[in-house]
C-alpha cells in the first residue's frame, strides 16, 4: 500500500485525501484532512462480522459481497468513474478521534449498508505513508528544479557561440536574458509563490504528483527491495529512512557551476580542438572516421544555421 498516492477527495461534503487498499476479502483503508489521519485494516473474519452486523437478512459468504463493496466503495476512494459514484451514498460522522464512513447502495435489488470505522492513525503510519514520502518528492523536485537549470546554462552557452560566429536571431520577439538561477530564485519566492494562494491546508495532489509519488515510495529512484511478508513496521522505517537519505545526497549549486564550465569550454574554441572533442571522433563508426581523417588538418567550416537564426 506504501506506493498508493494519496488522491484528493469530497465524502459528505467533506474534502480529504484518501488513500484505500482492497484485496480479494480484505481492504486497509486511510483518511485524512491534514490535522488528523485515520486508518481501519480489516480482514475477512471482521468484514464478515461487520456485514452481519450492519445487514441482517445478508446470508452469503463474504467473497459474494465484498466484490460489490470494492465497486462501489472504490470509486469514493479514489475520484474515478463519477458514474459508479452515484450508485452509492456516502455520510461523514467524526466522533472525537474516530471517523465513519456510512455506506448505503443495493445488492441484489436489497438494500446494502457499510461502515467504515476509522481510527487515529499512530504517528509512526503518519510518517511512513504521508511525511517520508512528501518529504522526498520535494527532494526530487529540487533535483528537477537543479537539472532544469543546468540545462538553461548550457542553452545560453550555446546561443552566445552562434551569436559570436555572427548568427542573428529572425525574429526580434523571440529574444531572451541569459538565465541567472540566483535572480530566479528570488523573483519566483517573492513574486510567484504568493500569488499561488497555496496554503498549508491545501489539499491538492495532482496527477503528476501522484505519479512522483509513486516513484518515491515505490523505490523507483533507488535500489529496489523485495519485502518479505514478514517484515515488521520497524524494519520497513529503517528502511524508508536509508532510501530517502539516498534520495536527498544531491549535489547544490549545480547550474553555477556548469555554466562556468561551459563558458570556459567556449574561451577555449577559438584554438585548437579541446581533448573532449578528440576523444568523441574516435567513437565514431570507421566510415565516418575515415572521412574526419581528411579533414584533421583544416578547421571545419561553420555549417549554416537555420532555424530560428539566420
């Protein structure tokens, strides 16, 4: 369940985000609106008990019900299929730390009555499946952020290469700055990020973040680890913790210091080719680097540039 994302819910009027587990007759089941996460794990011997319970004239094994409790409990949890939503009507009731989810629909043309009883999830569940991961999907985001900026370094490199060999841009409007990560940085905290109107209760979690996320918890960034079935929580904490130091071990400042590098790289191309771009023409296949032979004692001419330069 670790590699569920969270999906952004409305139950009862309610907003929360929601993150639900069904098996063949059991299901784990998490809730939270971002002051209190709460959790229910039940197996077949408690649904069935429940449903007794809750449907008295219900006589049938529980794989008979459950299957109709998946399809329409499982669009609630998830924001999908708003067409299965309708066949069921859900209620919202919190009393103190516990939550319940009242279920009503139809099975077999008699009515159908769920509940799911939510409790206070322990602090330990809150961190291994909502902080850690969160945690480290702002890491990587970073890391994105950093990546991105390298390369806008390196464009703006090559763009001043083409303007020193007396390239002209052919149209005026597509001019740009140079990028200054620095200037970005502070442009986008002071400027952008507040008029976002993102608070500390927003409860949005979008489809790409969904997606981080699931790579993050699944161990797609790192090393991946089969669990054994008798893996406690405790050994799945330290193992969590290890990932995530993995994750966050990335270097800073990774834009300056490739700039510099590329600008250095274009001082030097005024003379002979650099030993980079030696090594490269040995790669090449043997017919490529049998015409290249020819040309080793003269500099290549500058092809034309085409495209946005003239």
């Amino acid at each position: 369940m670790e590699a569920d994302p969270w999906v952004p819910v409305n139950i009862g009027g309610s907003d929360l985000l929601a993150k639900a587990w069904f098996g063949d007759t059991q299901y784990r089941l998490l809730l939270s609106d971002l002051n209190t996460v709460w959790e229910e794990d039940m197996t077949a011997e408690d649904i069935q008990s429940r449903a007794q319970d809750l449907n008295k004239r219900l006589r049938a094994p529980t794989q008979a019900f459950f299957s109709h409790l998946c399809s329409v409990a499982q669009p609630c949890f998830s924001s999908q299929n708003d067409g299965q939503i309708s066949a069921a009507h859900m209620i919202l009731e919190q009393h103190g730390d516990n939550l319940t989810v009242k279920l009503k629909s139809e099975l077999a043309g008699l009515p159908f009555c769920w509940e799911f009883r939510c409790t206070a999830a322990p602090v330990g569940v809150v961190c291994r499946q909502l902080v850690r991961p969160l945690l480290a999907v702002t890491r990587v985001l970073q890391r994105q952020v950093e990546d991105l900026a390298a390369l806008l370094a390196r464009k703006d490199v090559e763009i001043q290469d083409y303007q020193e060999n007396g390239a002209v841009l052919s149209r005026a409007r597509l001019q740009t700055e140079p990028f200054e990560v620095h200037k970005y940085r502070e442009n986008f905290f002071t400027k952008i990020v507040p008029q976002m109107g993102v608070t500390l209760d927003s409860l949005g979690f979008d489809s790409e973040l969904q997606a981080l996320y699931m790579a993050v918890s699944s161990g797609e960034t790192g090393p991946k680890r089969k669990r054994s079935p008798d893996s406690s929580p405790a050994a799945e904490d330290n193992h969590i913790s290890e990932h995530h130091k993995h994750v966050t071990d990335v270097p800073t400042d990774v834009g300056s210091s490739l700039a510099s590098q590329e600008q250095n790289d274009v001082k030097g191309s005024s003379g002979r080719p650099q030993e980079a771009d030696s090594k490269q023409t040995v790669l090449l296949p043997s017919a490529a680097a049998a015409g290249s032979k020819e040309r080793s004692t003269s500099r290549p001419k500058k092809k034309k540039v085409v495209g946005l330069f003239r």
